[in-house]
C-alpha cells in the first residue's frame, strides 16, 4: 500500500510502499477514502508535539470502508463505511476512565501520532473507537466530521448555555461549529485574520451574525468565545470581549505561549479552560446531530501524495474550510 511517513528528520512526508497491515482481535482493517488533514497533524510535522511514534502514517480524520474484521469485533460489517477519530484506544482502569473523562485517560493512544493513521490506502483501528457515519455525507465531506466537527462540538459544549459564541480562527474546525450553534439558537460572531475576506464572507454565508478580523472587537459582548487558532495572543483578546460570567474556551491541542494581561480581564468570574480529545460518547452524539442537521462542509480536496502540499496550505492560511486528502 502506498503511505505517507513522518519520520522526525524534517516537516516533510515522504510517500513510501509498505506491506498492508492486518488486523488484530478487536481491530478491523479499513481500506481508506478520505482522509482530512487537520492542524494537529501540521504540529506534528512542524514538531510543536513531541512524542510521536517514529515514523508514523500521520492522519486522525479517516473514513473508510471494512475490509476485514479482526477476531471478536461486533457492530460493523464487512464493506461498511467507518471513521476513525483521534482518540485511538483508552487504558479503562485510570481515574480518568473509570469517571467517563477518556479523553484525559493516563495510557490514552492517538490515531496519526502514537498510533499509524489515515495518510495511506488501508489502515488498521480498534472497532471500540469508530464510529458510524451518517450515509448523507460523501467520503470528504465526512472525514472533517471526525475531528474538526468532533473538537468542534465538544469545545461548544463547554461553553454551556452561552448564547452569544464568539469564533476565533474560522477554518475547519468553527465553520462546522458555526452551524450547530445557529442550530442550538445561538448567536454566532467570527473572527478571522485580518483581512481574510474569504474566511469572514464564508462565516456570514454560515449564518453569522458578525464576522471581522481577530483585531477587532466584537459589536456586542460575547457571553462565550472559542479559540482554534493557536495564537496564544488571541486569550487576552478573547477576554476583552466576553461579558463578566463568560468563558474561553482554547479548543487545540498545541498554542503559542499566553502573553501576560491585565487581572482586570479575568476578574468578573471570566474563566480560561481548555479541551483535551474527546470521548466516545461525544461522537455518537456529534454523529446524532450531523445526521439530524445537514451541515455544509467546505473542503478542498488533495491526492494522497499531495499532502505536504495540503499541509504547507493550511499553514500559510490558503485554505477556507477543511482539507481532505483522497486515495484515487
């Protein structure tokens, strides 16, 4: 099978020729259609997370169909189409698992960065950790559901009841999120870079009430807002604009350092909180929302030996929406 490799030597993939893997008890073995390239996997090749398995077929946003069941597998069917999240595998017998946080779990594996992922034809997953995908979805409209949709969804849910939702970085992540808050009845605000008309028009297109630069205040207070661009710059500003009681909410997994601010825009009972993964029961009711309300999901497509090119991409800010790689 063909696959792309990171190794650790640069931020460059290099497309190999591997031996197909084959699934172990529990596992099932997926031949790939689709599969997002999210900005997790830039911090990996641009080493900002540290301990990857080396080399590794980076990649968490993966759909696929089942082309073989590995001893004792339940719930899925042979030429079924599947997604595989980030979240990998969980130990079960931490703190963490035993009180349903998962996604904090000690021993936790990770699809793409501990564990190989989707950057290649077949890959291998443990049936625990995948999902069902609703059938109205093709192949690269679902892979983005996996992650930025995921992500997405469960940086939104802590922000609670909050009815104004401030968007901070309006890639793959916040236009999904967009959609399923205009659906729970909130107001949406996005912020993008400054002057990225495409981002800002594509936000208002999405049912946002207001879309701007990320140096702007907003044009009302925001009771929540959440962070998916890693600019650690984006926290004070972020503050600035919620109202006393709201919350921000940094929903990646790698951010620039916080610079220093004013106690004056915590105090209020402001709170600064972060997402770690997510949970499986996070996806089956993300998937229970993605199928109940048609989302449009904006995507730009890549070949599989396309991927440095879809990477270097998302980190210039050429991309609106998710990008998608495609086995051919």
């Amino acid at each position: 099978m063909r696959a792309m490799l990171f190794d650790g030597s640069s931020a460059t993939l290099y497309e190999r020729d591997l031996p197909d893997p084959r699934p172990g008890p529990g596992q099932i073995l997926l031949d790939v259609h689709a599969c997002g390239v999210c900005r997790t996997d830039l911090h990996l090749v641009d080493r900002e997370l540290t301990e990857p398995k080396r080399p590794v077929i980076p990649g968490h946003e993966i759909v696929g169909v089942v082309a073989e069941l590995g001893a004792g597998v339940t719930g899925f069917a042979l030429g079924e189409r599947v997604g595989v999240p980030w979240l990998g595998r969980t130990c079960g017998q931490c703190r963490y698992c035993r009180s349903a946080r998962e996604n904090l779990c000690d021993d936790a594996g990770f699809t793409g960065y501990t564990i190989d992922g989707g950057y290649a034809e077949r890959t291998v997953a443990d049936s625990r950790y995948c999902f069902h995908l609703p059938f109205h979805y093709t192949d690269i409209e679902a892979a983005p559901l996996l992650c930025a949709g995921l992500i997405g969804y469960r940086t939104l849910a802590m922000a609670g009841d909050a009815k104004r939702i401030g968007l901070y970085g309006f890639g793959a992540a916040a236009h999904i999120v967009a959609q399923v808050a205009r659906h729970q009845q909130r107001e949406v605000y996005a912020f993008t870079r400054a002057g990225d008309h495409a981002a800002q028009q594509l936000a208002l297109r999405l049912g946002a009430a207001w879309a701007g630069g990320s140096d702007e205040p907003p044009p009302v207070e925001l009771d929540a807002a959440l962070l998916f661009a890693p600019v650690g710059a984006l926290v004070p500003r972020a503050l600035r604009a919620v109202a006393k009681g709201g919350v921000v909410v940094c929903g990646g997994i790698h951010m620039s350092d916080i610079p220093a601010f004013p106690y004056a825009f915590l105090w209020g009972e402001r709170r600064v909180v972060s997402v770690a993964n997510l949970t499986r029961d996070d996806g089956v009711a993300f998937m229970r929302i993605a199928d109940a309300t048609r989302l449009s999901i904006e995507t730009t497509s890549y070949a599989l030996s396309d991927a440095n090119r879809a990477l270097d991409d998302l980190r210039s800010g050429r991309l609106t929406g998710a990008a998608v790689l495609t086995m051919g």
